[in-house]
C-alpha cells in the first residue's frame, strides 16, 4: 500500500536514503535536520555511514594513507588547509586498488544494507554510500564509466538518493582538506556519476533552503507505492 508515512508508523518495508557530495557540500548537517525532523514524526531512522559500517580493512587504508601517501587526514582550516593525499591522489596503480577494494565494499554493502531493513522497520540514512567512492574514480572516461555501471549493478539500489551540490570554492572554505582543482574535478565526477545513476541533485543554497528542498523531494517520493510500503496505521491502532 502506498500513502504518506504517518506519525508512529511501522513499515513493512525500510526505505533507504542516500547522501552523497563534495567534502564540504553539507551532508553531516543536512542529515542531521532530516533525521530530526523523521523524528518529530515518529518515524524510527538508523544511521549509517561508509567509513564506519561498510568499508573493509579501514585500519589498512587509513594506515596507507599516513605511510605511504604521505596524507596528514585532517580537515584543516582556512588558515591553514590540511595535506590530505588520499583520493586526490592519482594513479593507475592507486586506481586498479580502488577499483578491487570497491568490488568488495560493494558486497559488504549488500550484507549491511540487507541487516539494517531487517532490524529497522522505518529509514534507513546513509552517510556516503558507493557513489561517493566511484566519484573518486575518473568518471569522464569511458572504462571507468563502464566500471562505475558494473559496481552500481551489484548494489543495492536506495529508494531516495540524494546528490547535494555545492560551489567547490565555498565547500572548501568550510572542509579546506583537498586541492581547490581536485574539488572540481570531484564535483564534475559526480555530475558524470548522475548520468548514470538516479541522483536527486540538491542545488547549492543557505542551509534552510537546502533542507526545505530535500523535506521536499522526500515527501514526493514517499507518496509514491514503490518508495515505501507500510501497515495502515488505523490497522496499527
């Protein structure tokens, strides 16, 4: 049954939302707003994120960056950026790395998501999903296209993904982390990465507007039967 999701309701089926962007684009803030506002609703939401619940070996990774890379992994401020070396760098080497380590990040993915609808009868939020890694990727040619499109086939496919886009320059004025022309090319990955994949985009704007559009796009997409399925709440009454 479709409808809207009302106040308290239990779903039959989880509905999975994505965040993805630029580093800086707002996607910590932006999820935060969205998780309070399902909640003032009575809607269960569980949080997860790439890094801590999907990404293998992270010990490894983060310790090759540090060692091997050379990357500082801060944030960094306007003052003084951080000399992060990690997906800016770029190689053919570091890419065929990447491309193994996302074939099985995908897969752990698949187990993750598959728990989190069995313990979760609500939302799903993911902070950075597999999006975000393939945007890492050279995205404007057509061998890592072809690869992103054979990755993206073994994922699980989220109900509502939502690409929030900013102007590089004012991203890295709030994250200064990674090289102002690496922004760029990152930001233009992920409008590549859109092509291909459905990517509601947010357009950049003052934090209210940005979450007024996604409350937007969210109460769209749960009026629609195939987003979420859920028990009249009569019934559950």
């Amino acid at each position: 049954m479709g409808g809207s999701f009302g106040r308290g309701a239990t779903f039959l089926k989880s509905v999975l939302i994505t965040f993805s962007g630029i580093d800086g684009a707002g996607k910590s803030t932006q999820i935060d707003k969205l998780r309070d506002y399902l909640t003032q609703q009575g809607i269960p939401v569980k949080l997860l994120t790439f890094w801590d619940h999907v990404a293998l070996f992270p010990s490894v990774r983060s310790g090759f960056s540090r060692r091997v890379l050379q990357s500082d992994g801060a944030i960094g401020t306007p003052e003084k950026p951080a000399d992060r070396r990690d997906k800016n760098t770029q190689s053919l080497l570091l890419y065929l790395g990447r491309c193994v380590l996302h074939v099985l990040d995908v897969f752990n993915l698949r187990r993750r998501v598959r728990e989190a609808q069995v313990e979760t009868s609500g939302i799903i939020i993911f902070d950075r999903y597999i999006y975000d890694q393939l945007a890492a990727l050279p995205l404007h040619h057509w061998l890592a296209r072809g690869y992103a499109r054979l990755v993206l086939g073994v994922a699980p496919k989220p109900d509502l993904s939502y690409l929030l886009d900013a102007v590089p320059e004012i991203a890295r004025a709030r994250k200064p982390e990674y090289p102002l022309e690496f922004m760029h090319q990152y930001r233009s990955s992920y409008l590549e990465l859109r092509k291909i994949v459905n990517l509601e985009l947010i357009a950049a704007a003052d934090v209210e507007d940005v979450h007024t559009a996604i409350v937007a796009r969210f109460e769209k997409s749960r009026m629609n039967p195939s987003v979420a399925t859920q028990v009249d709440s009569a019934v559950i009454a």
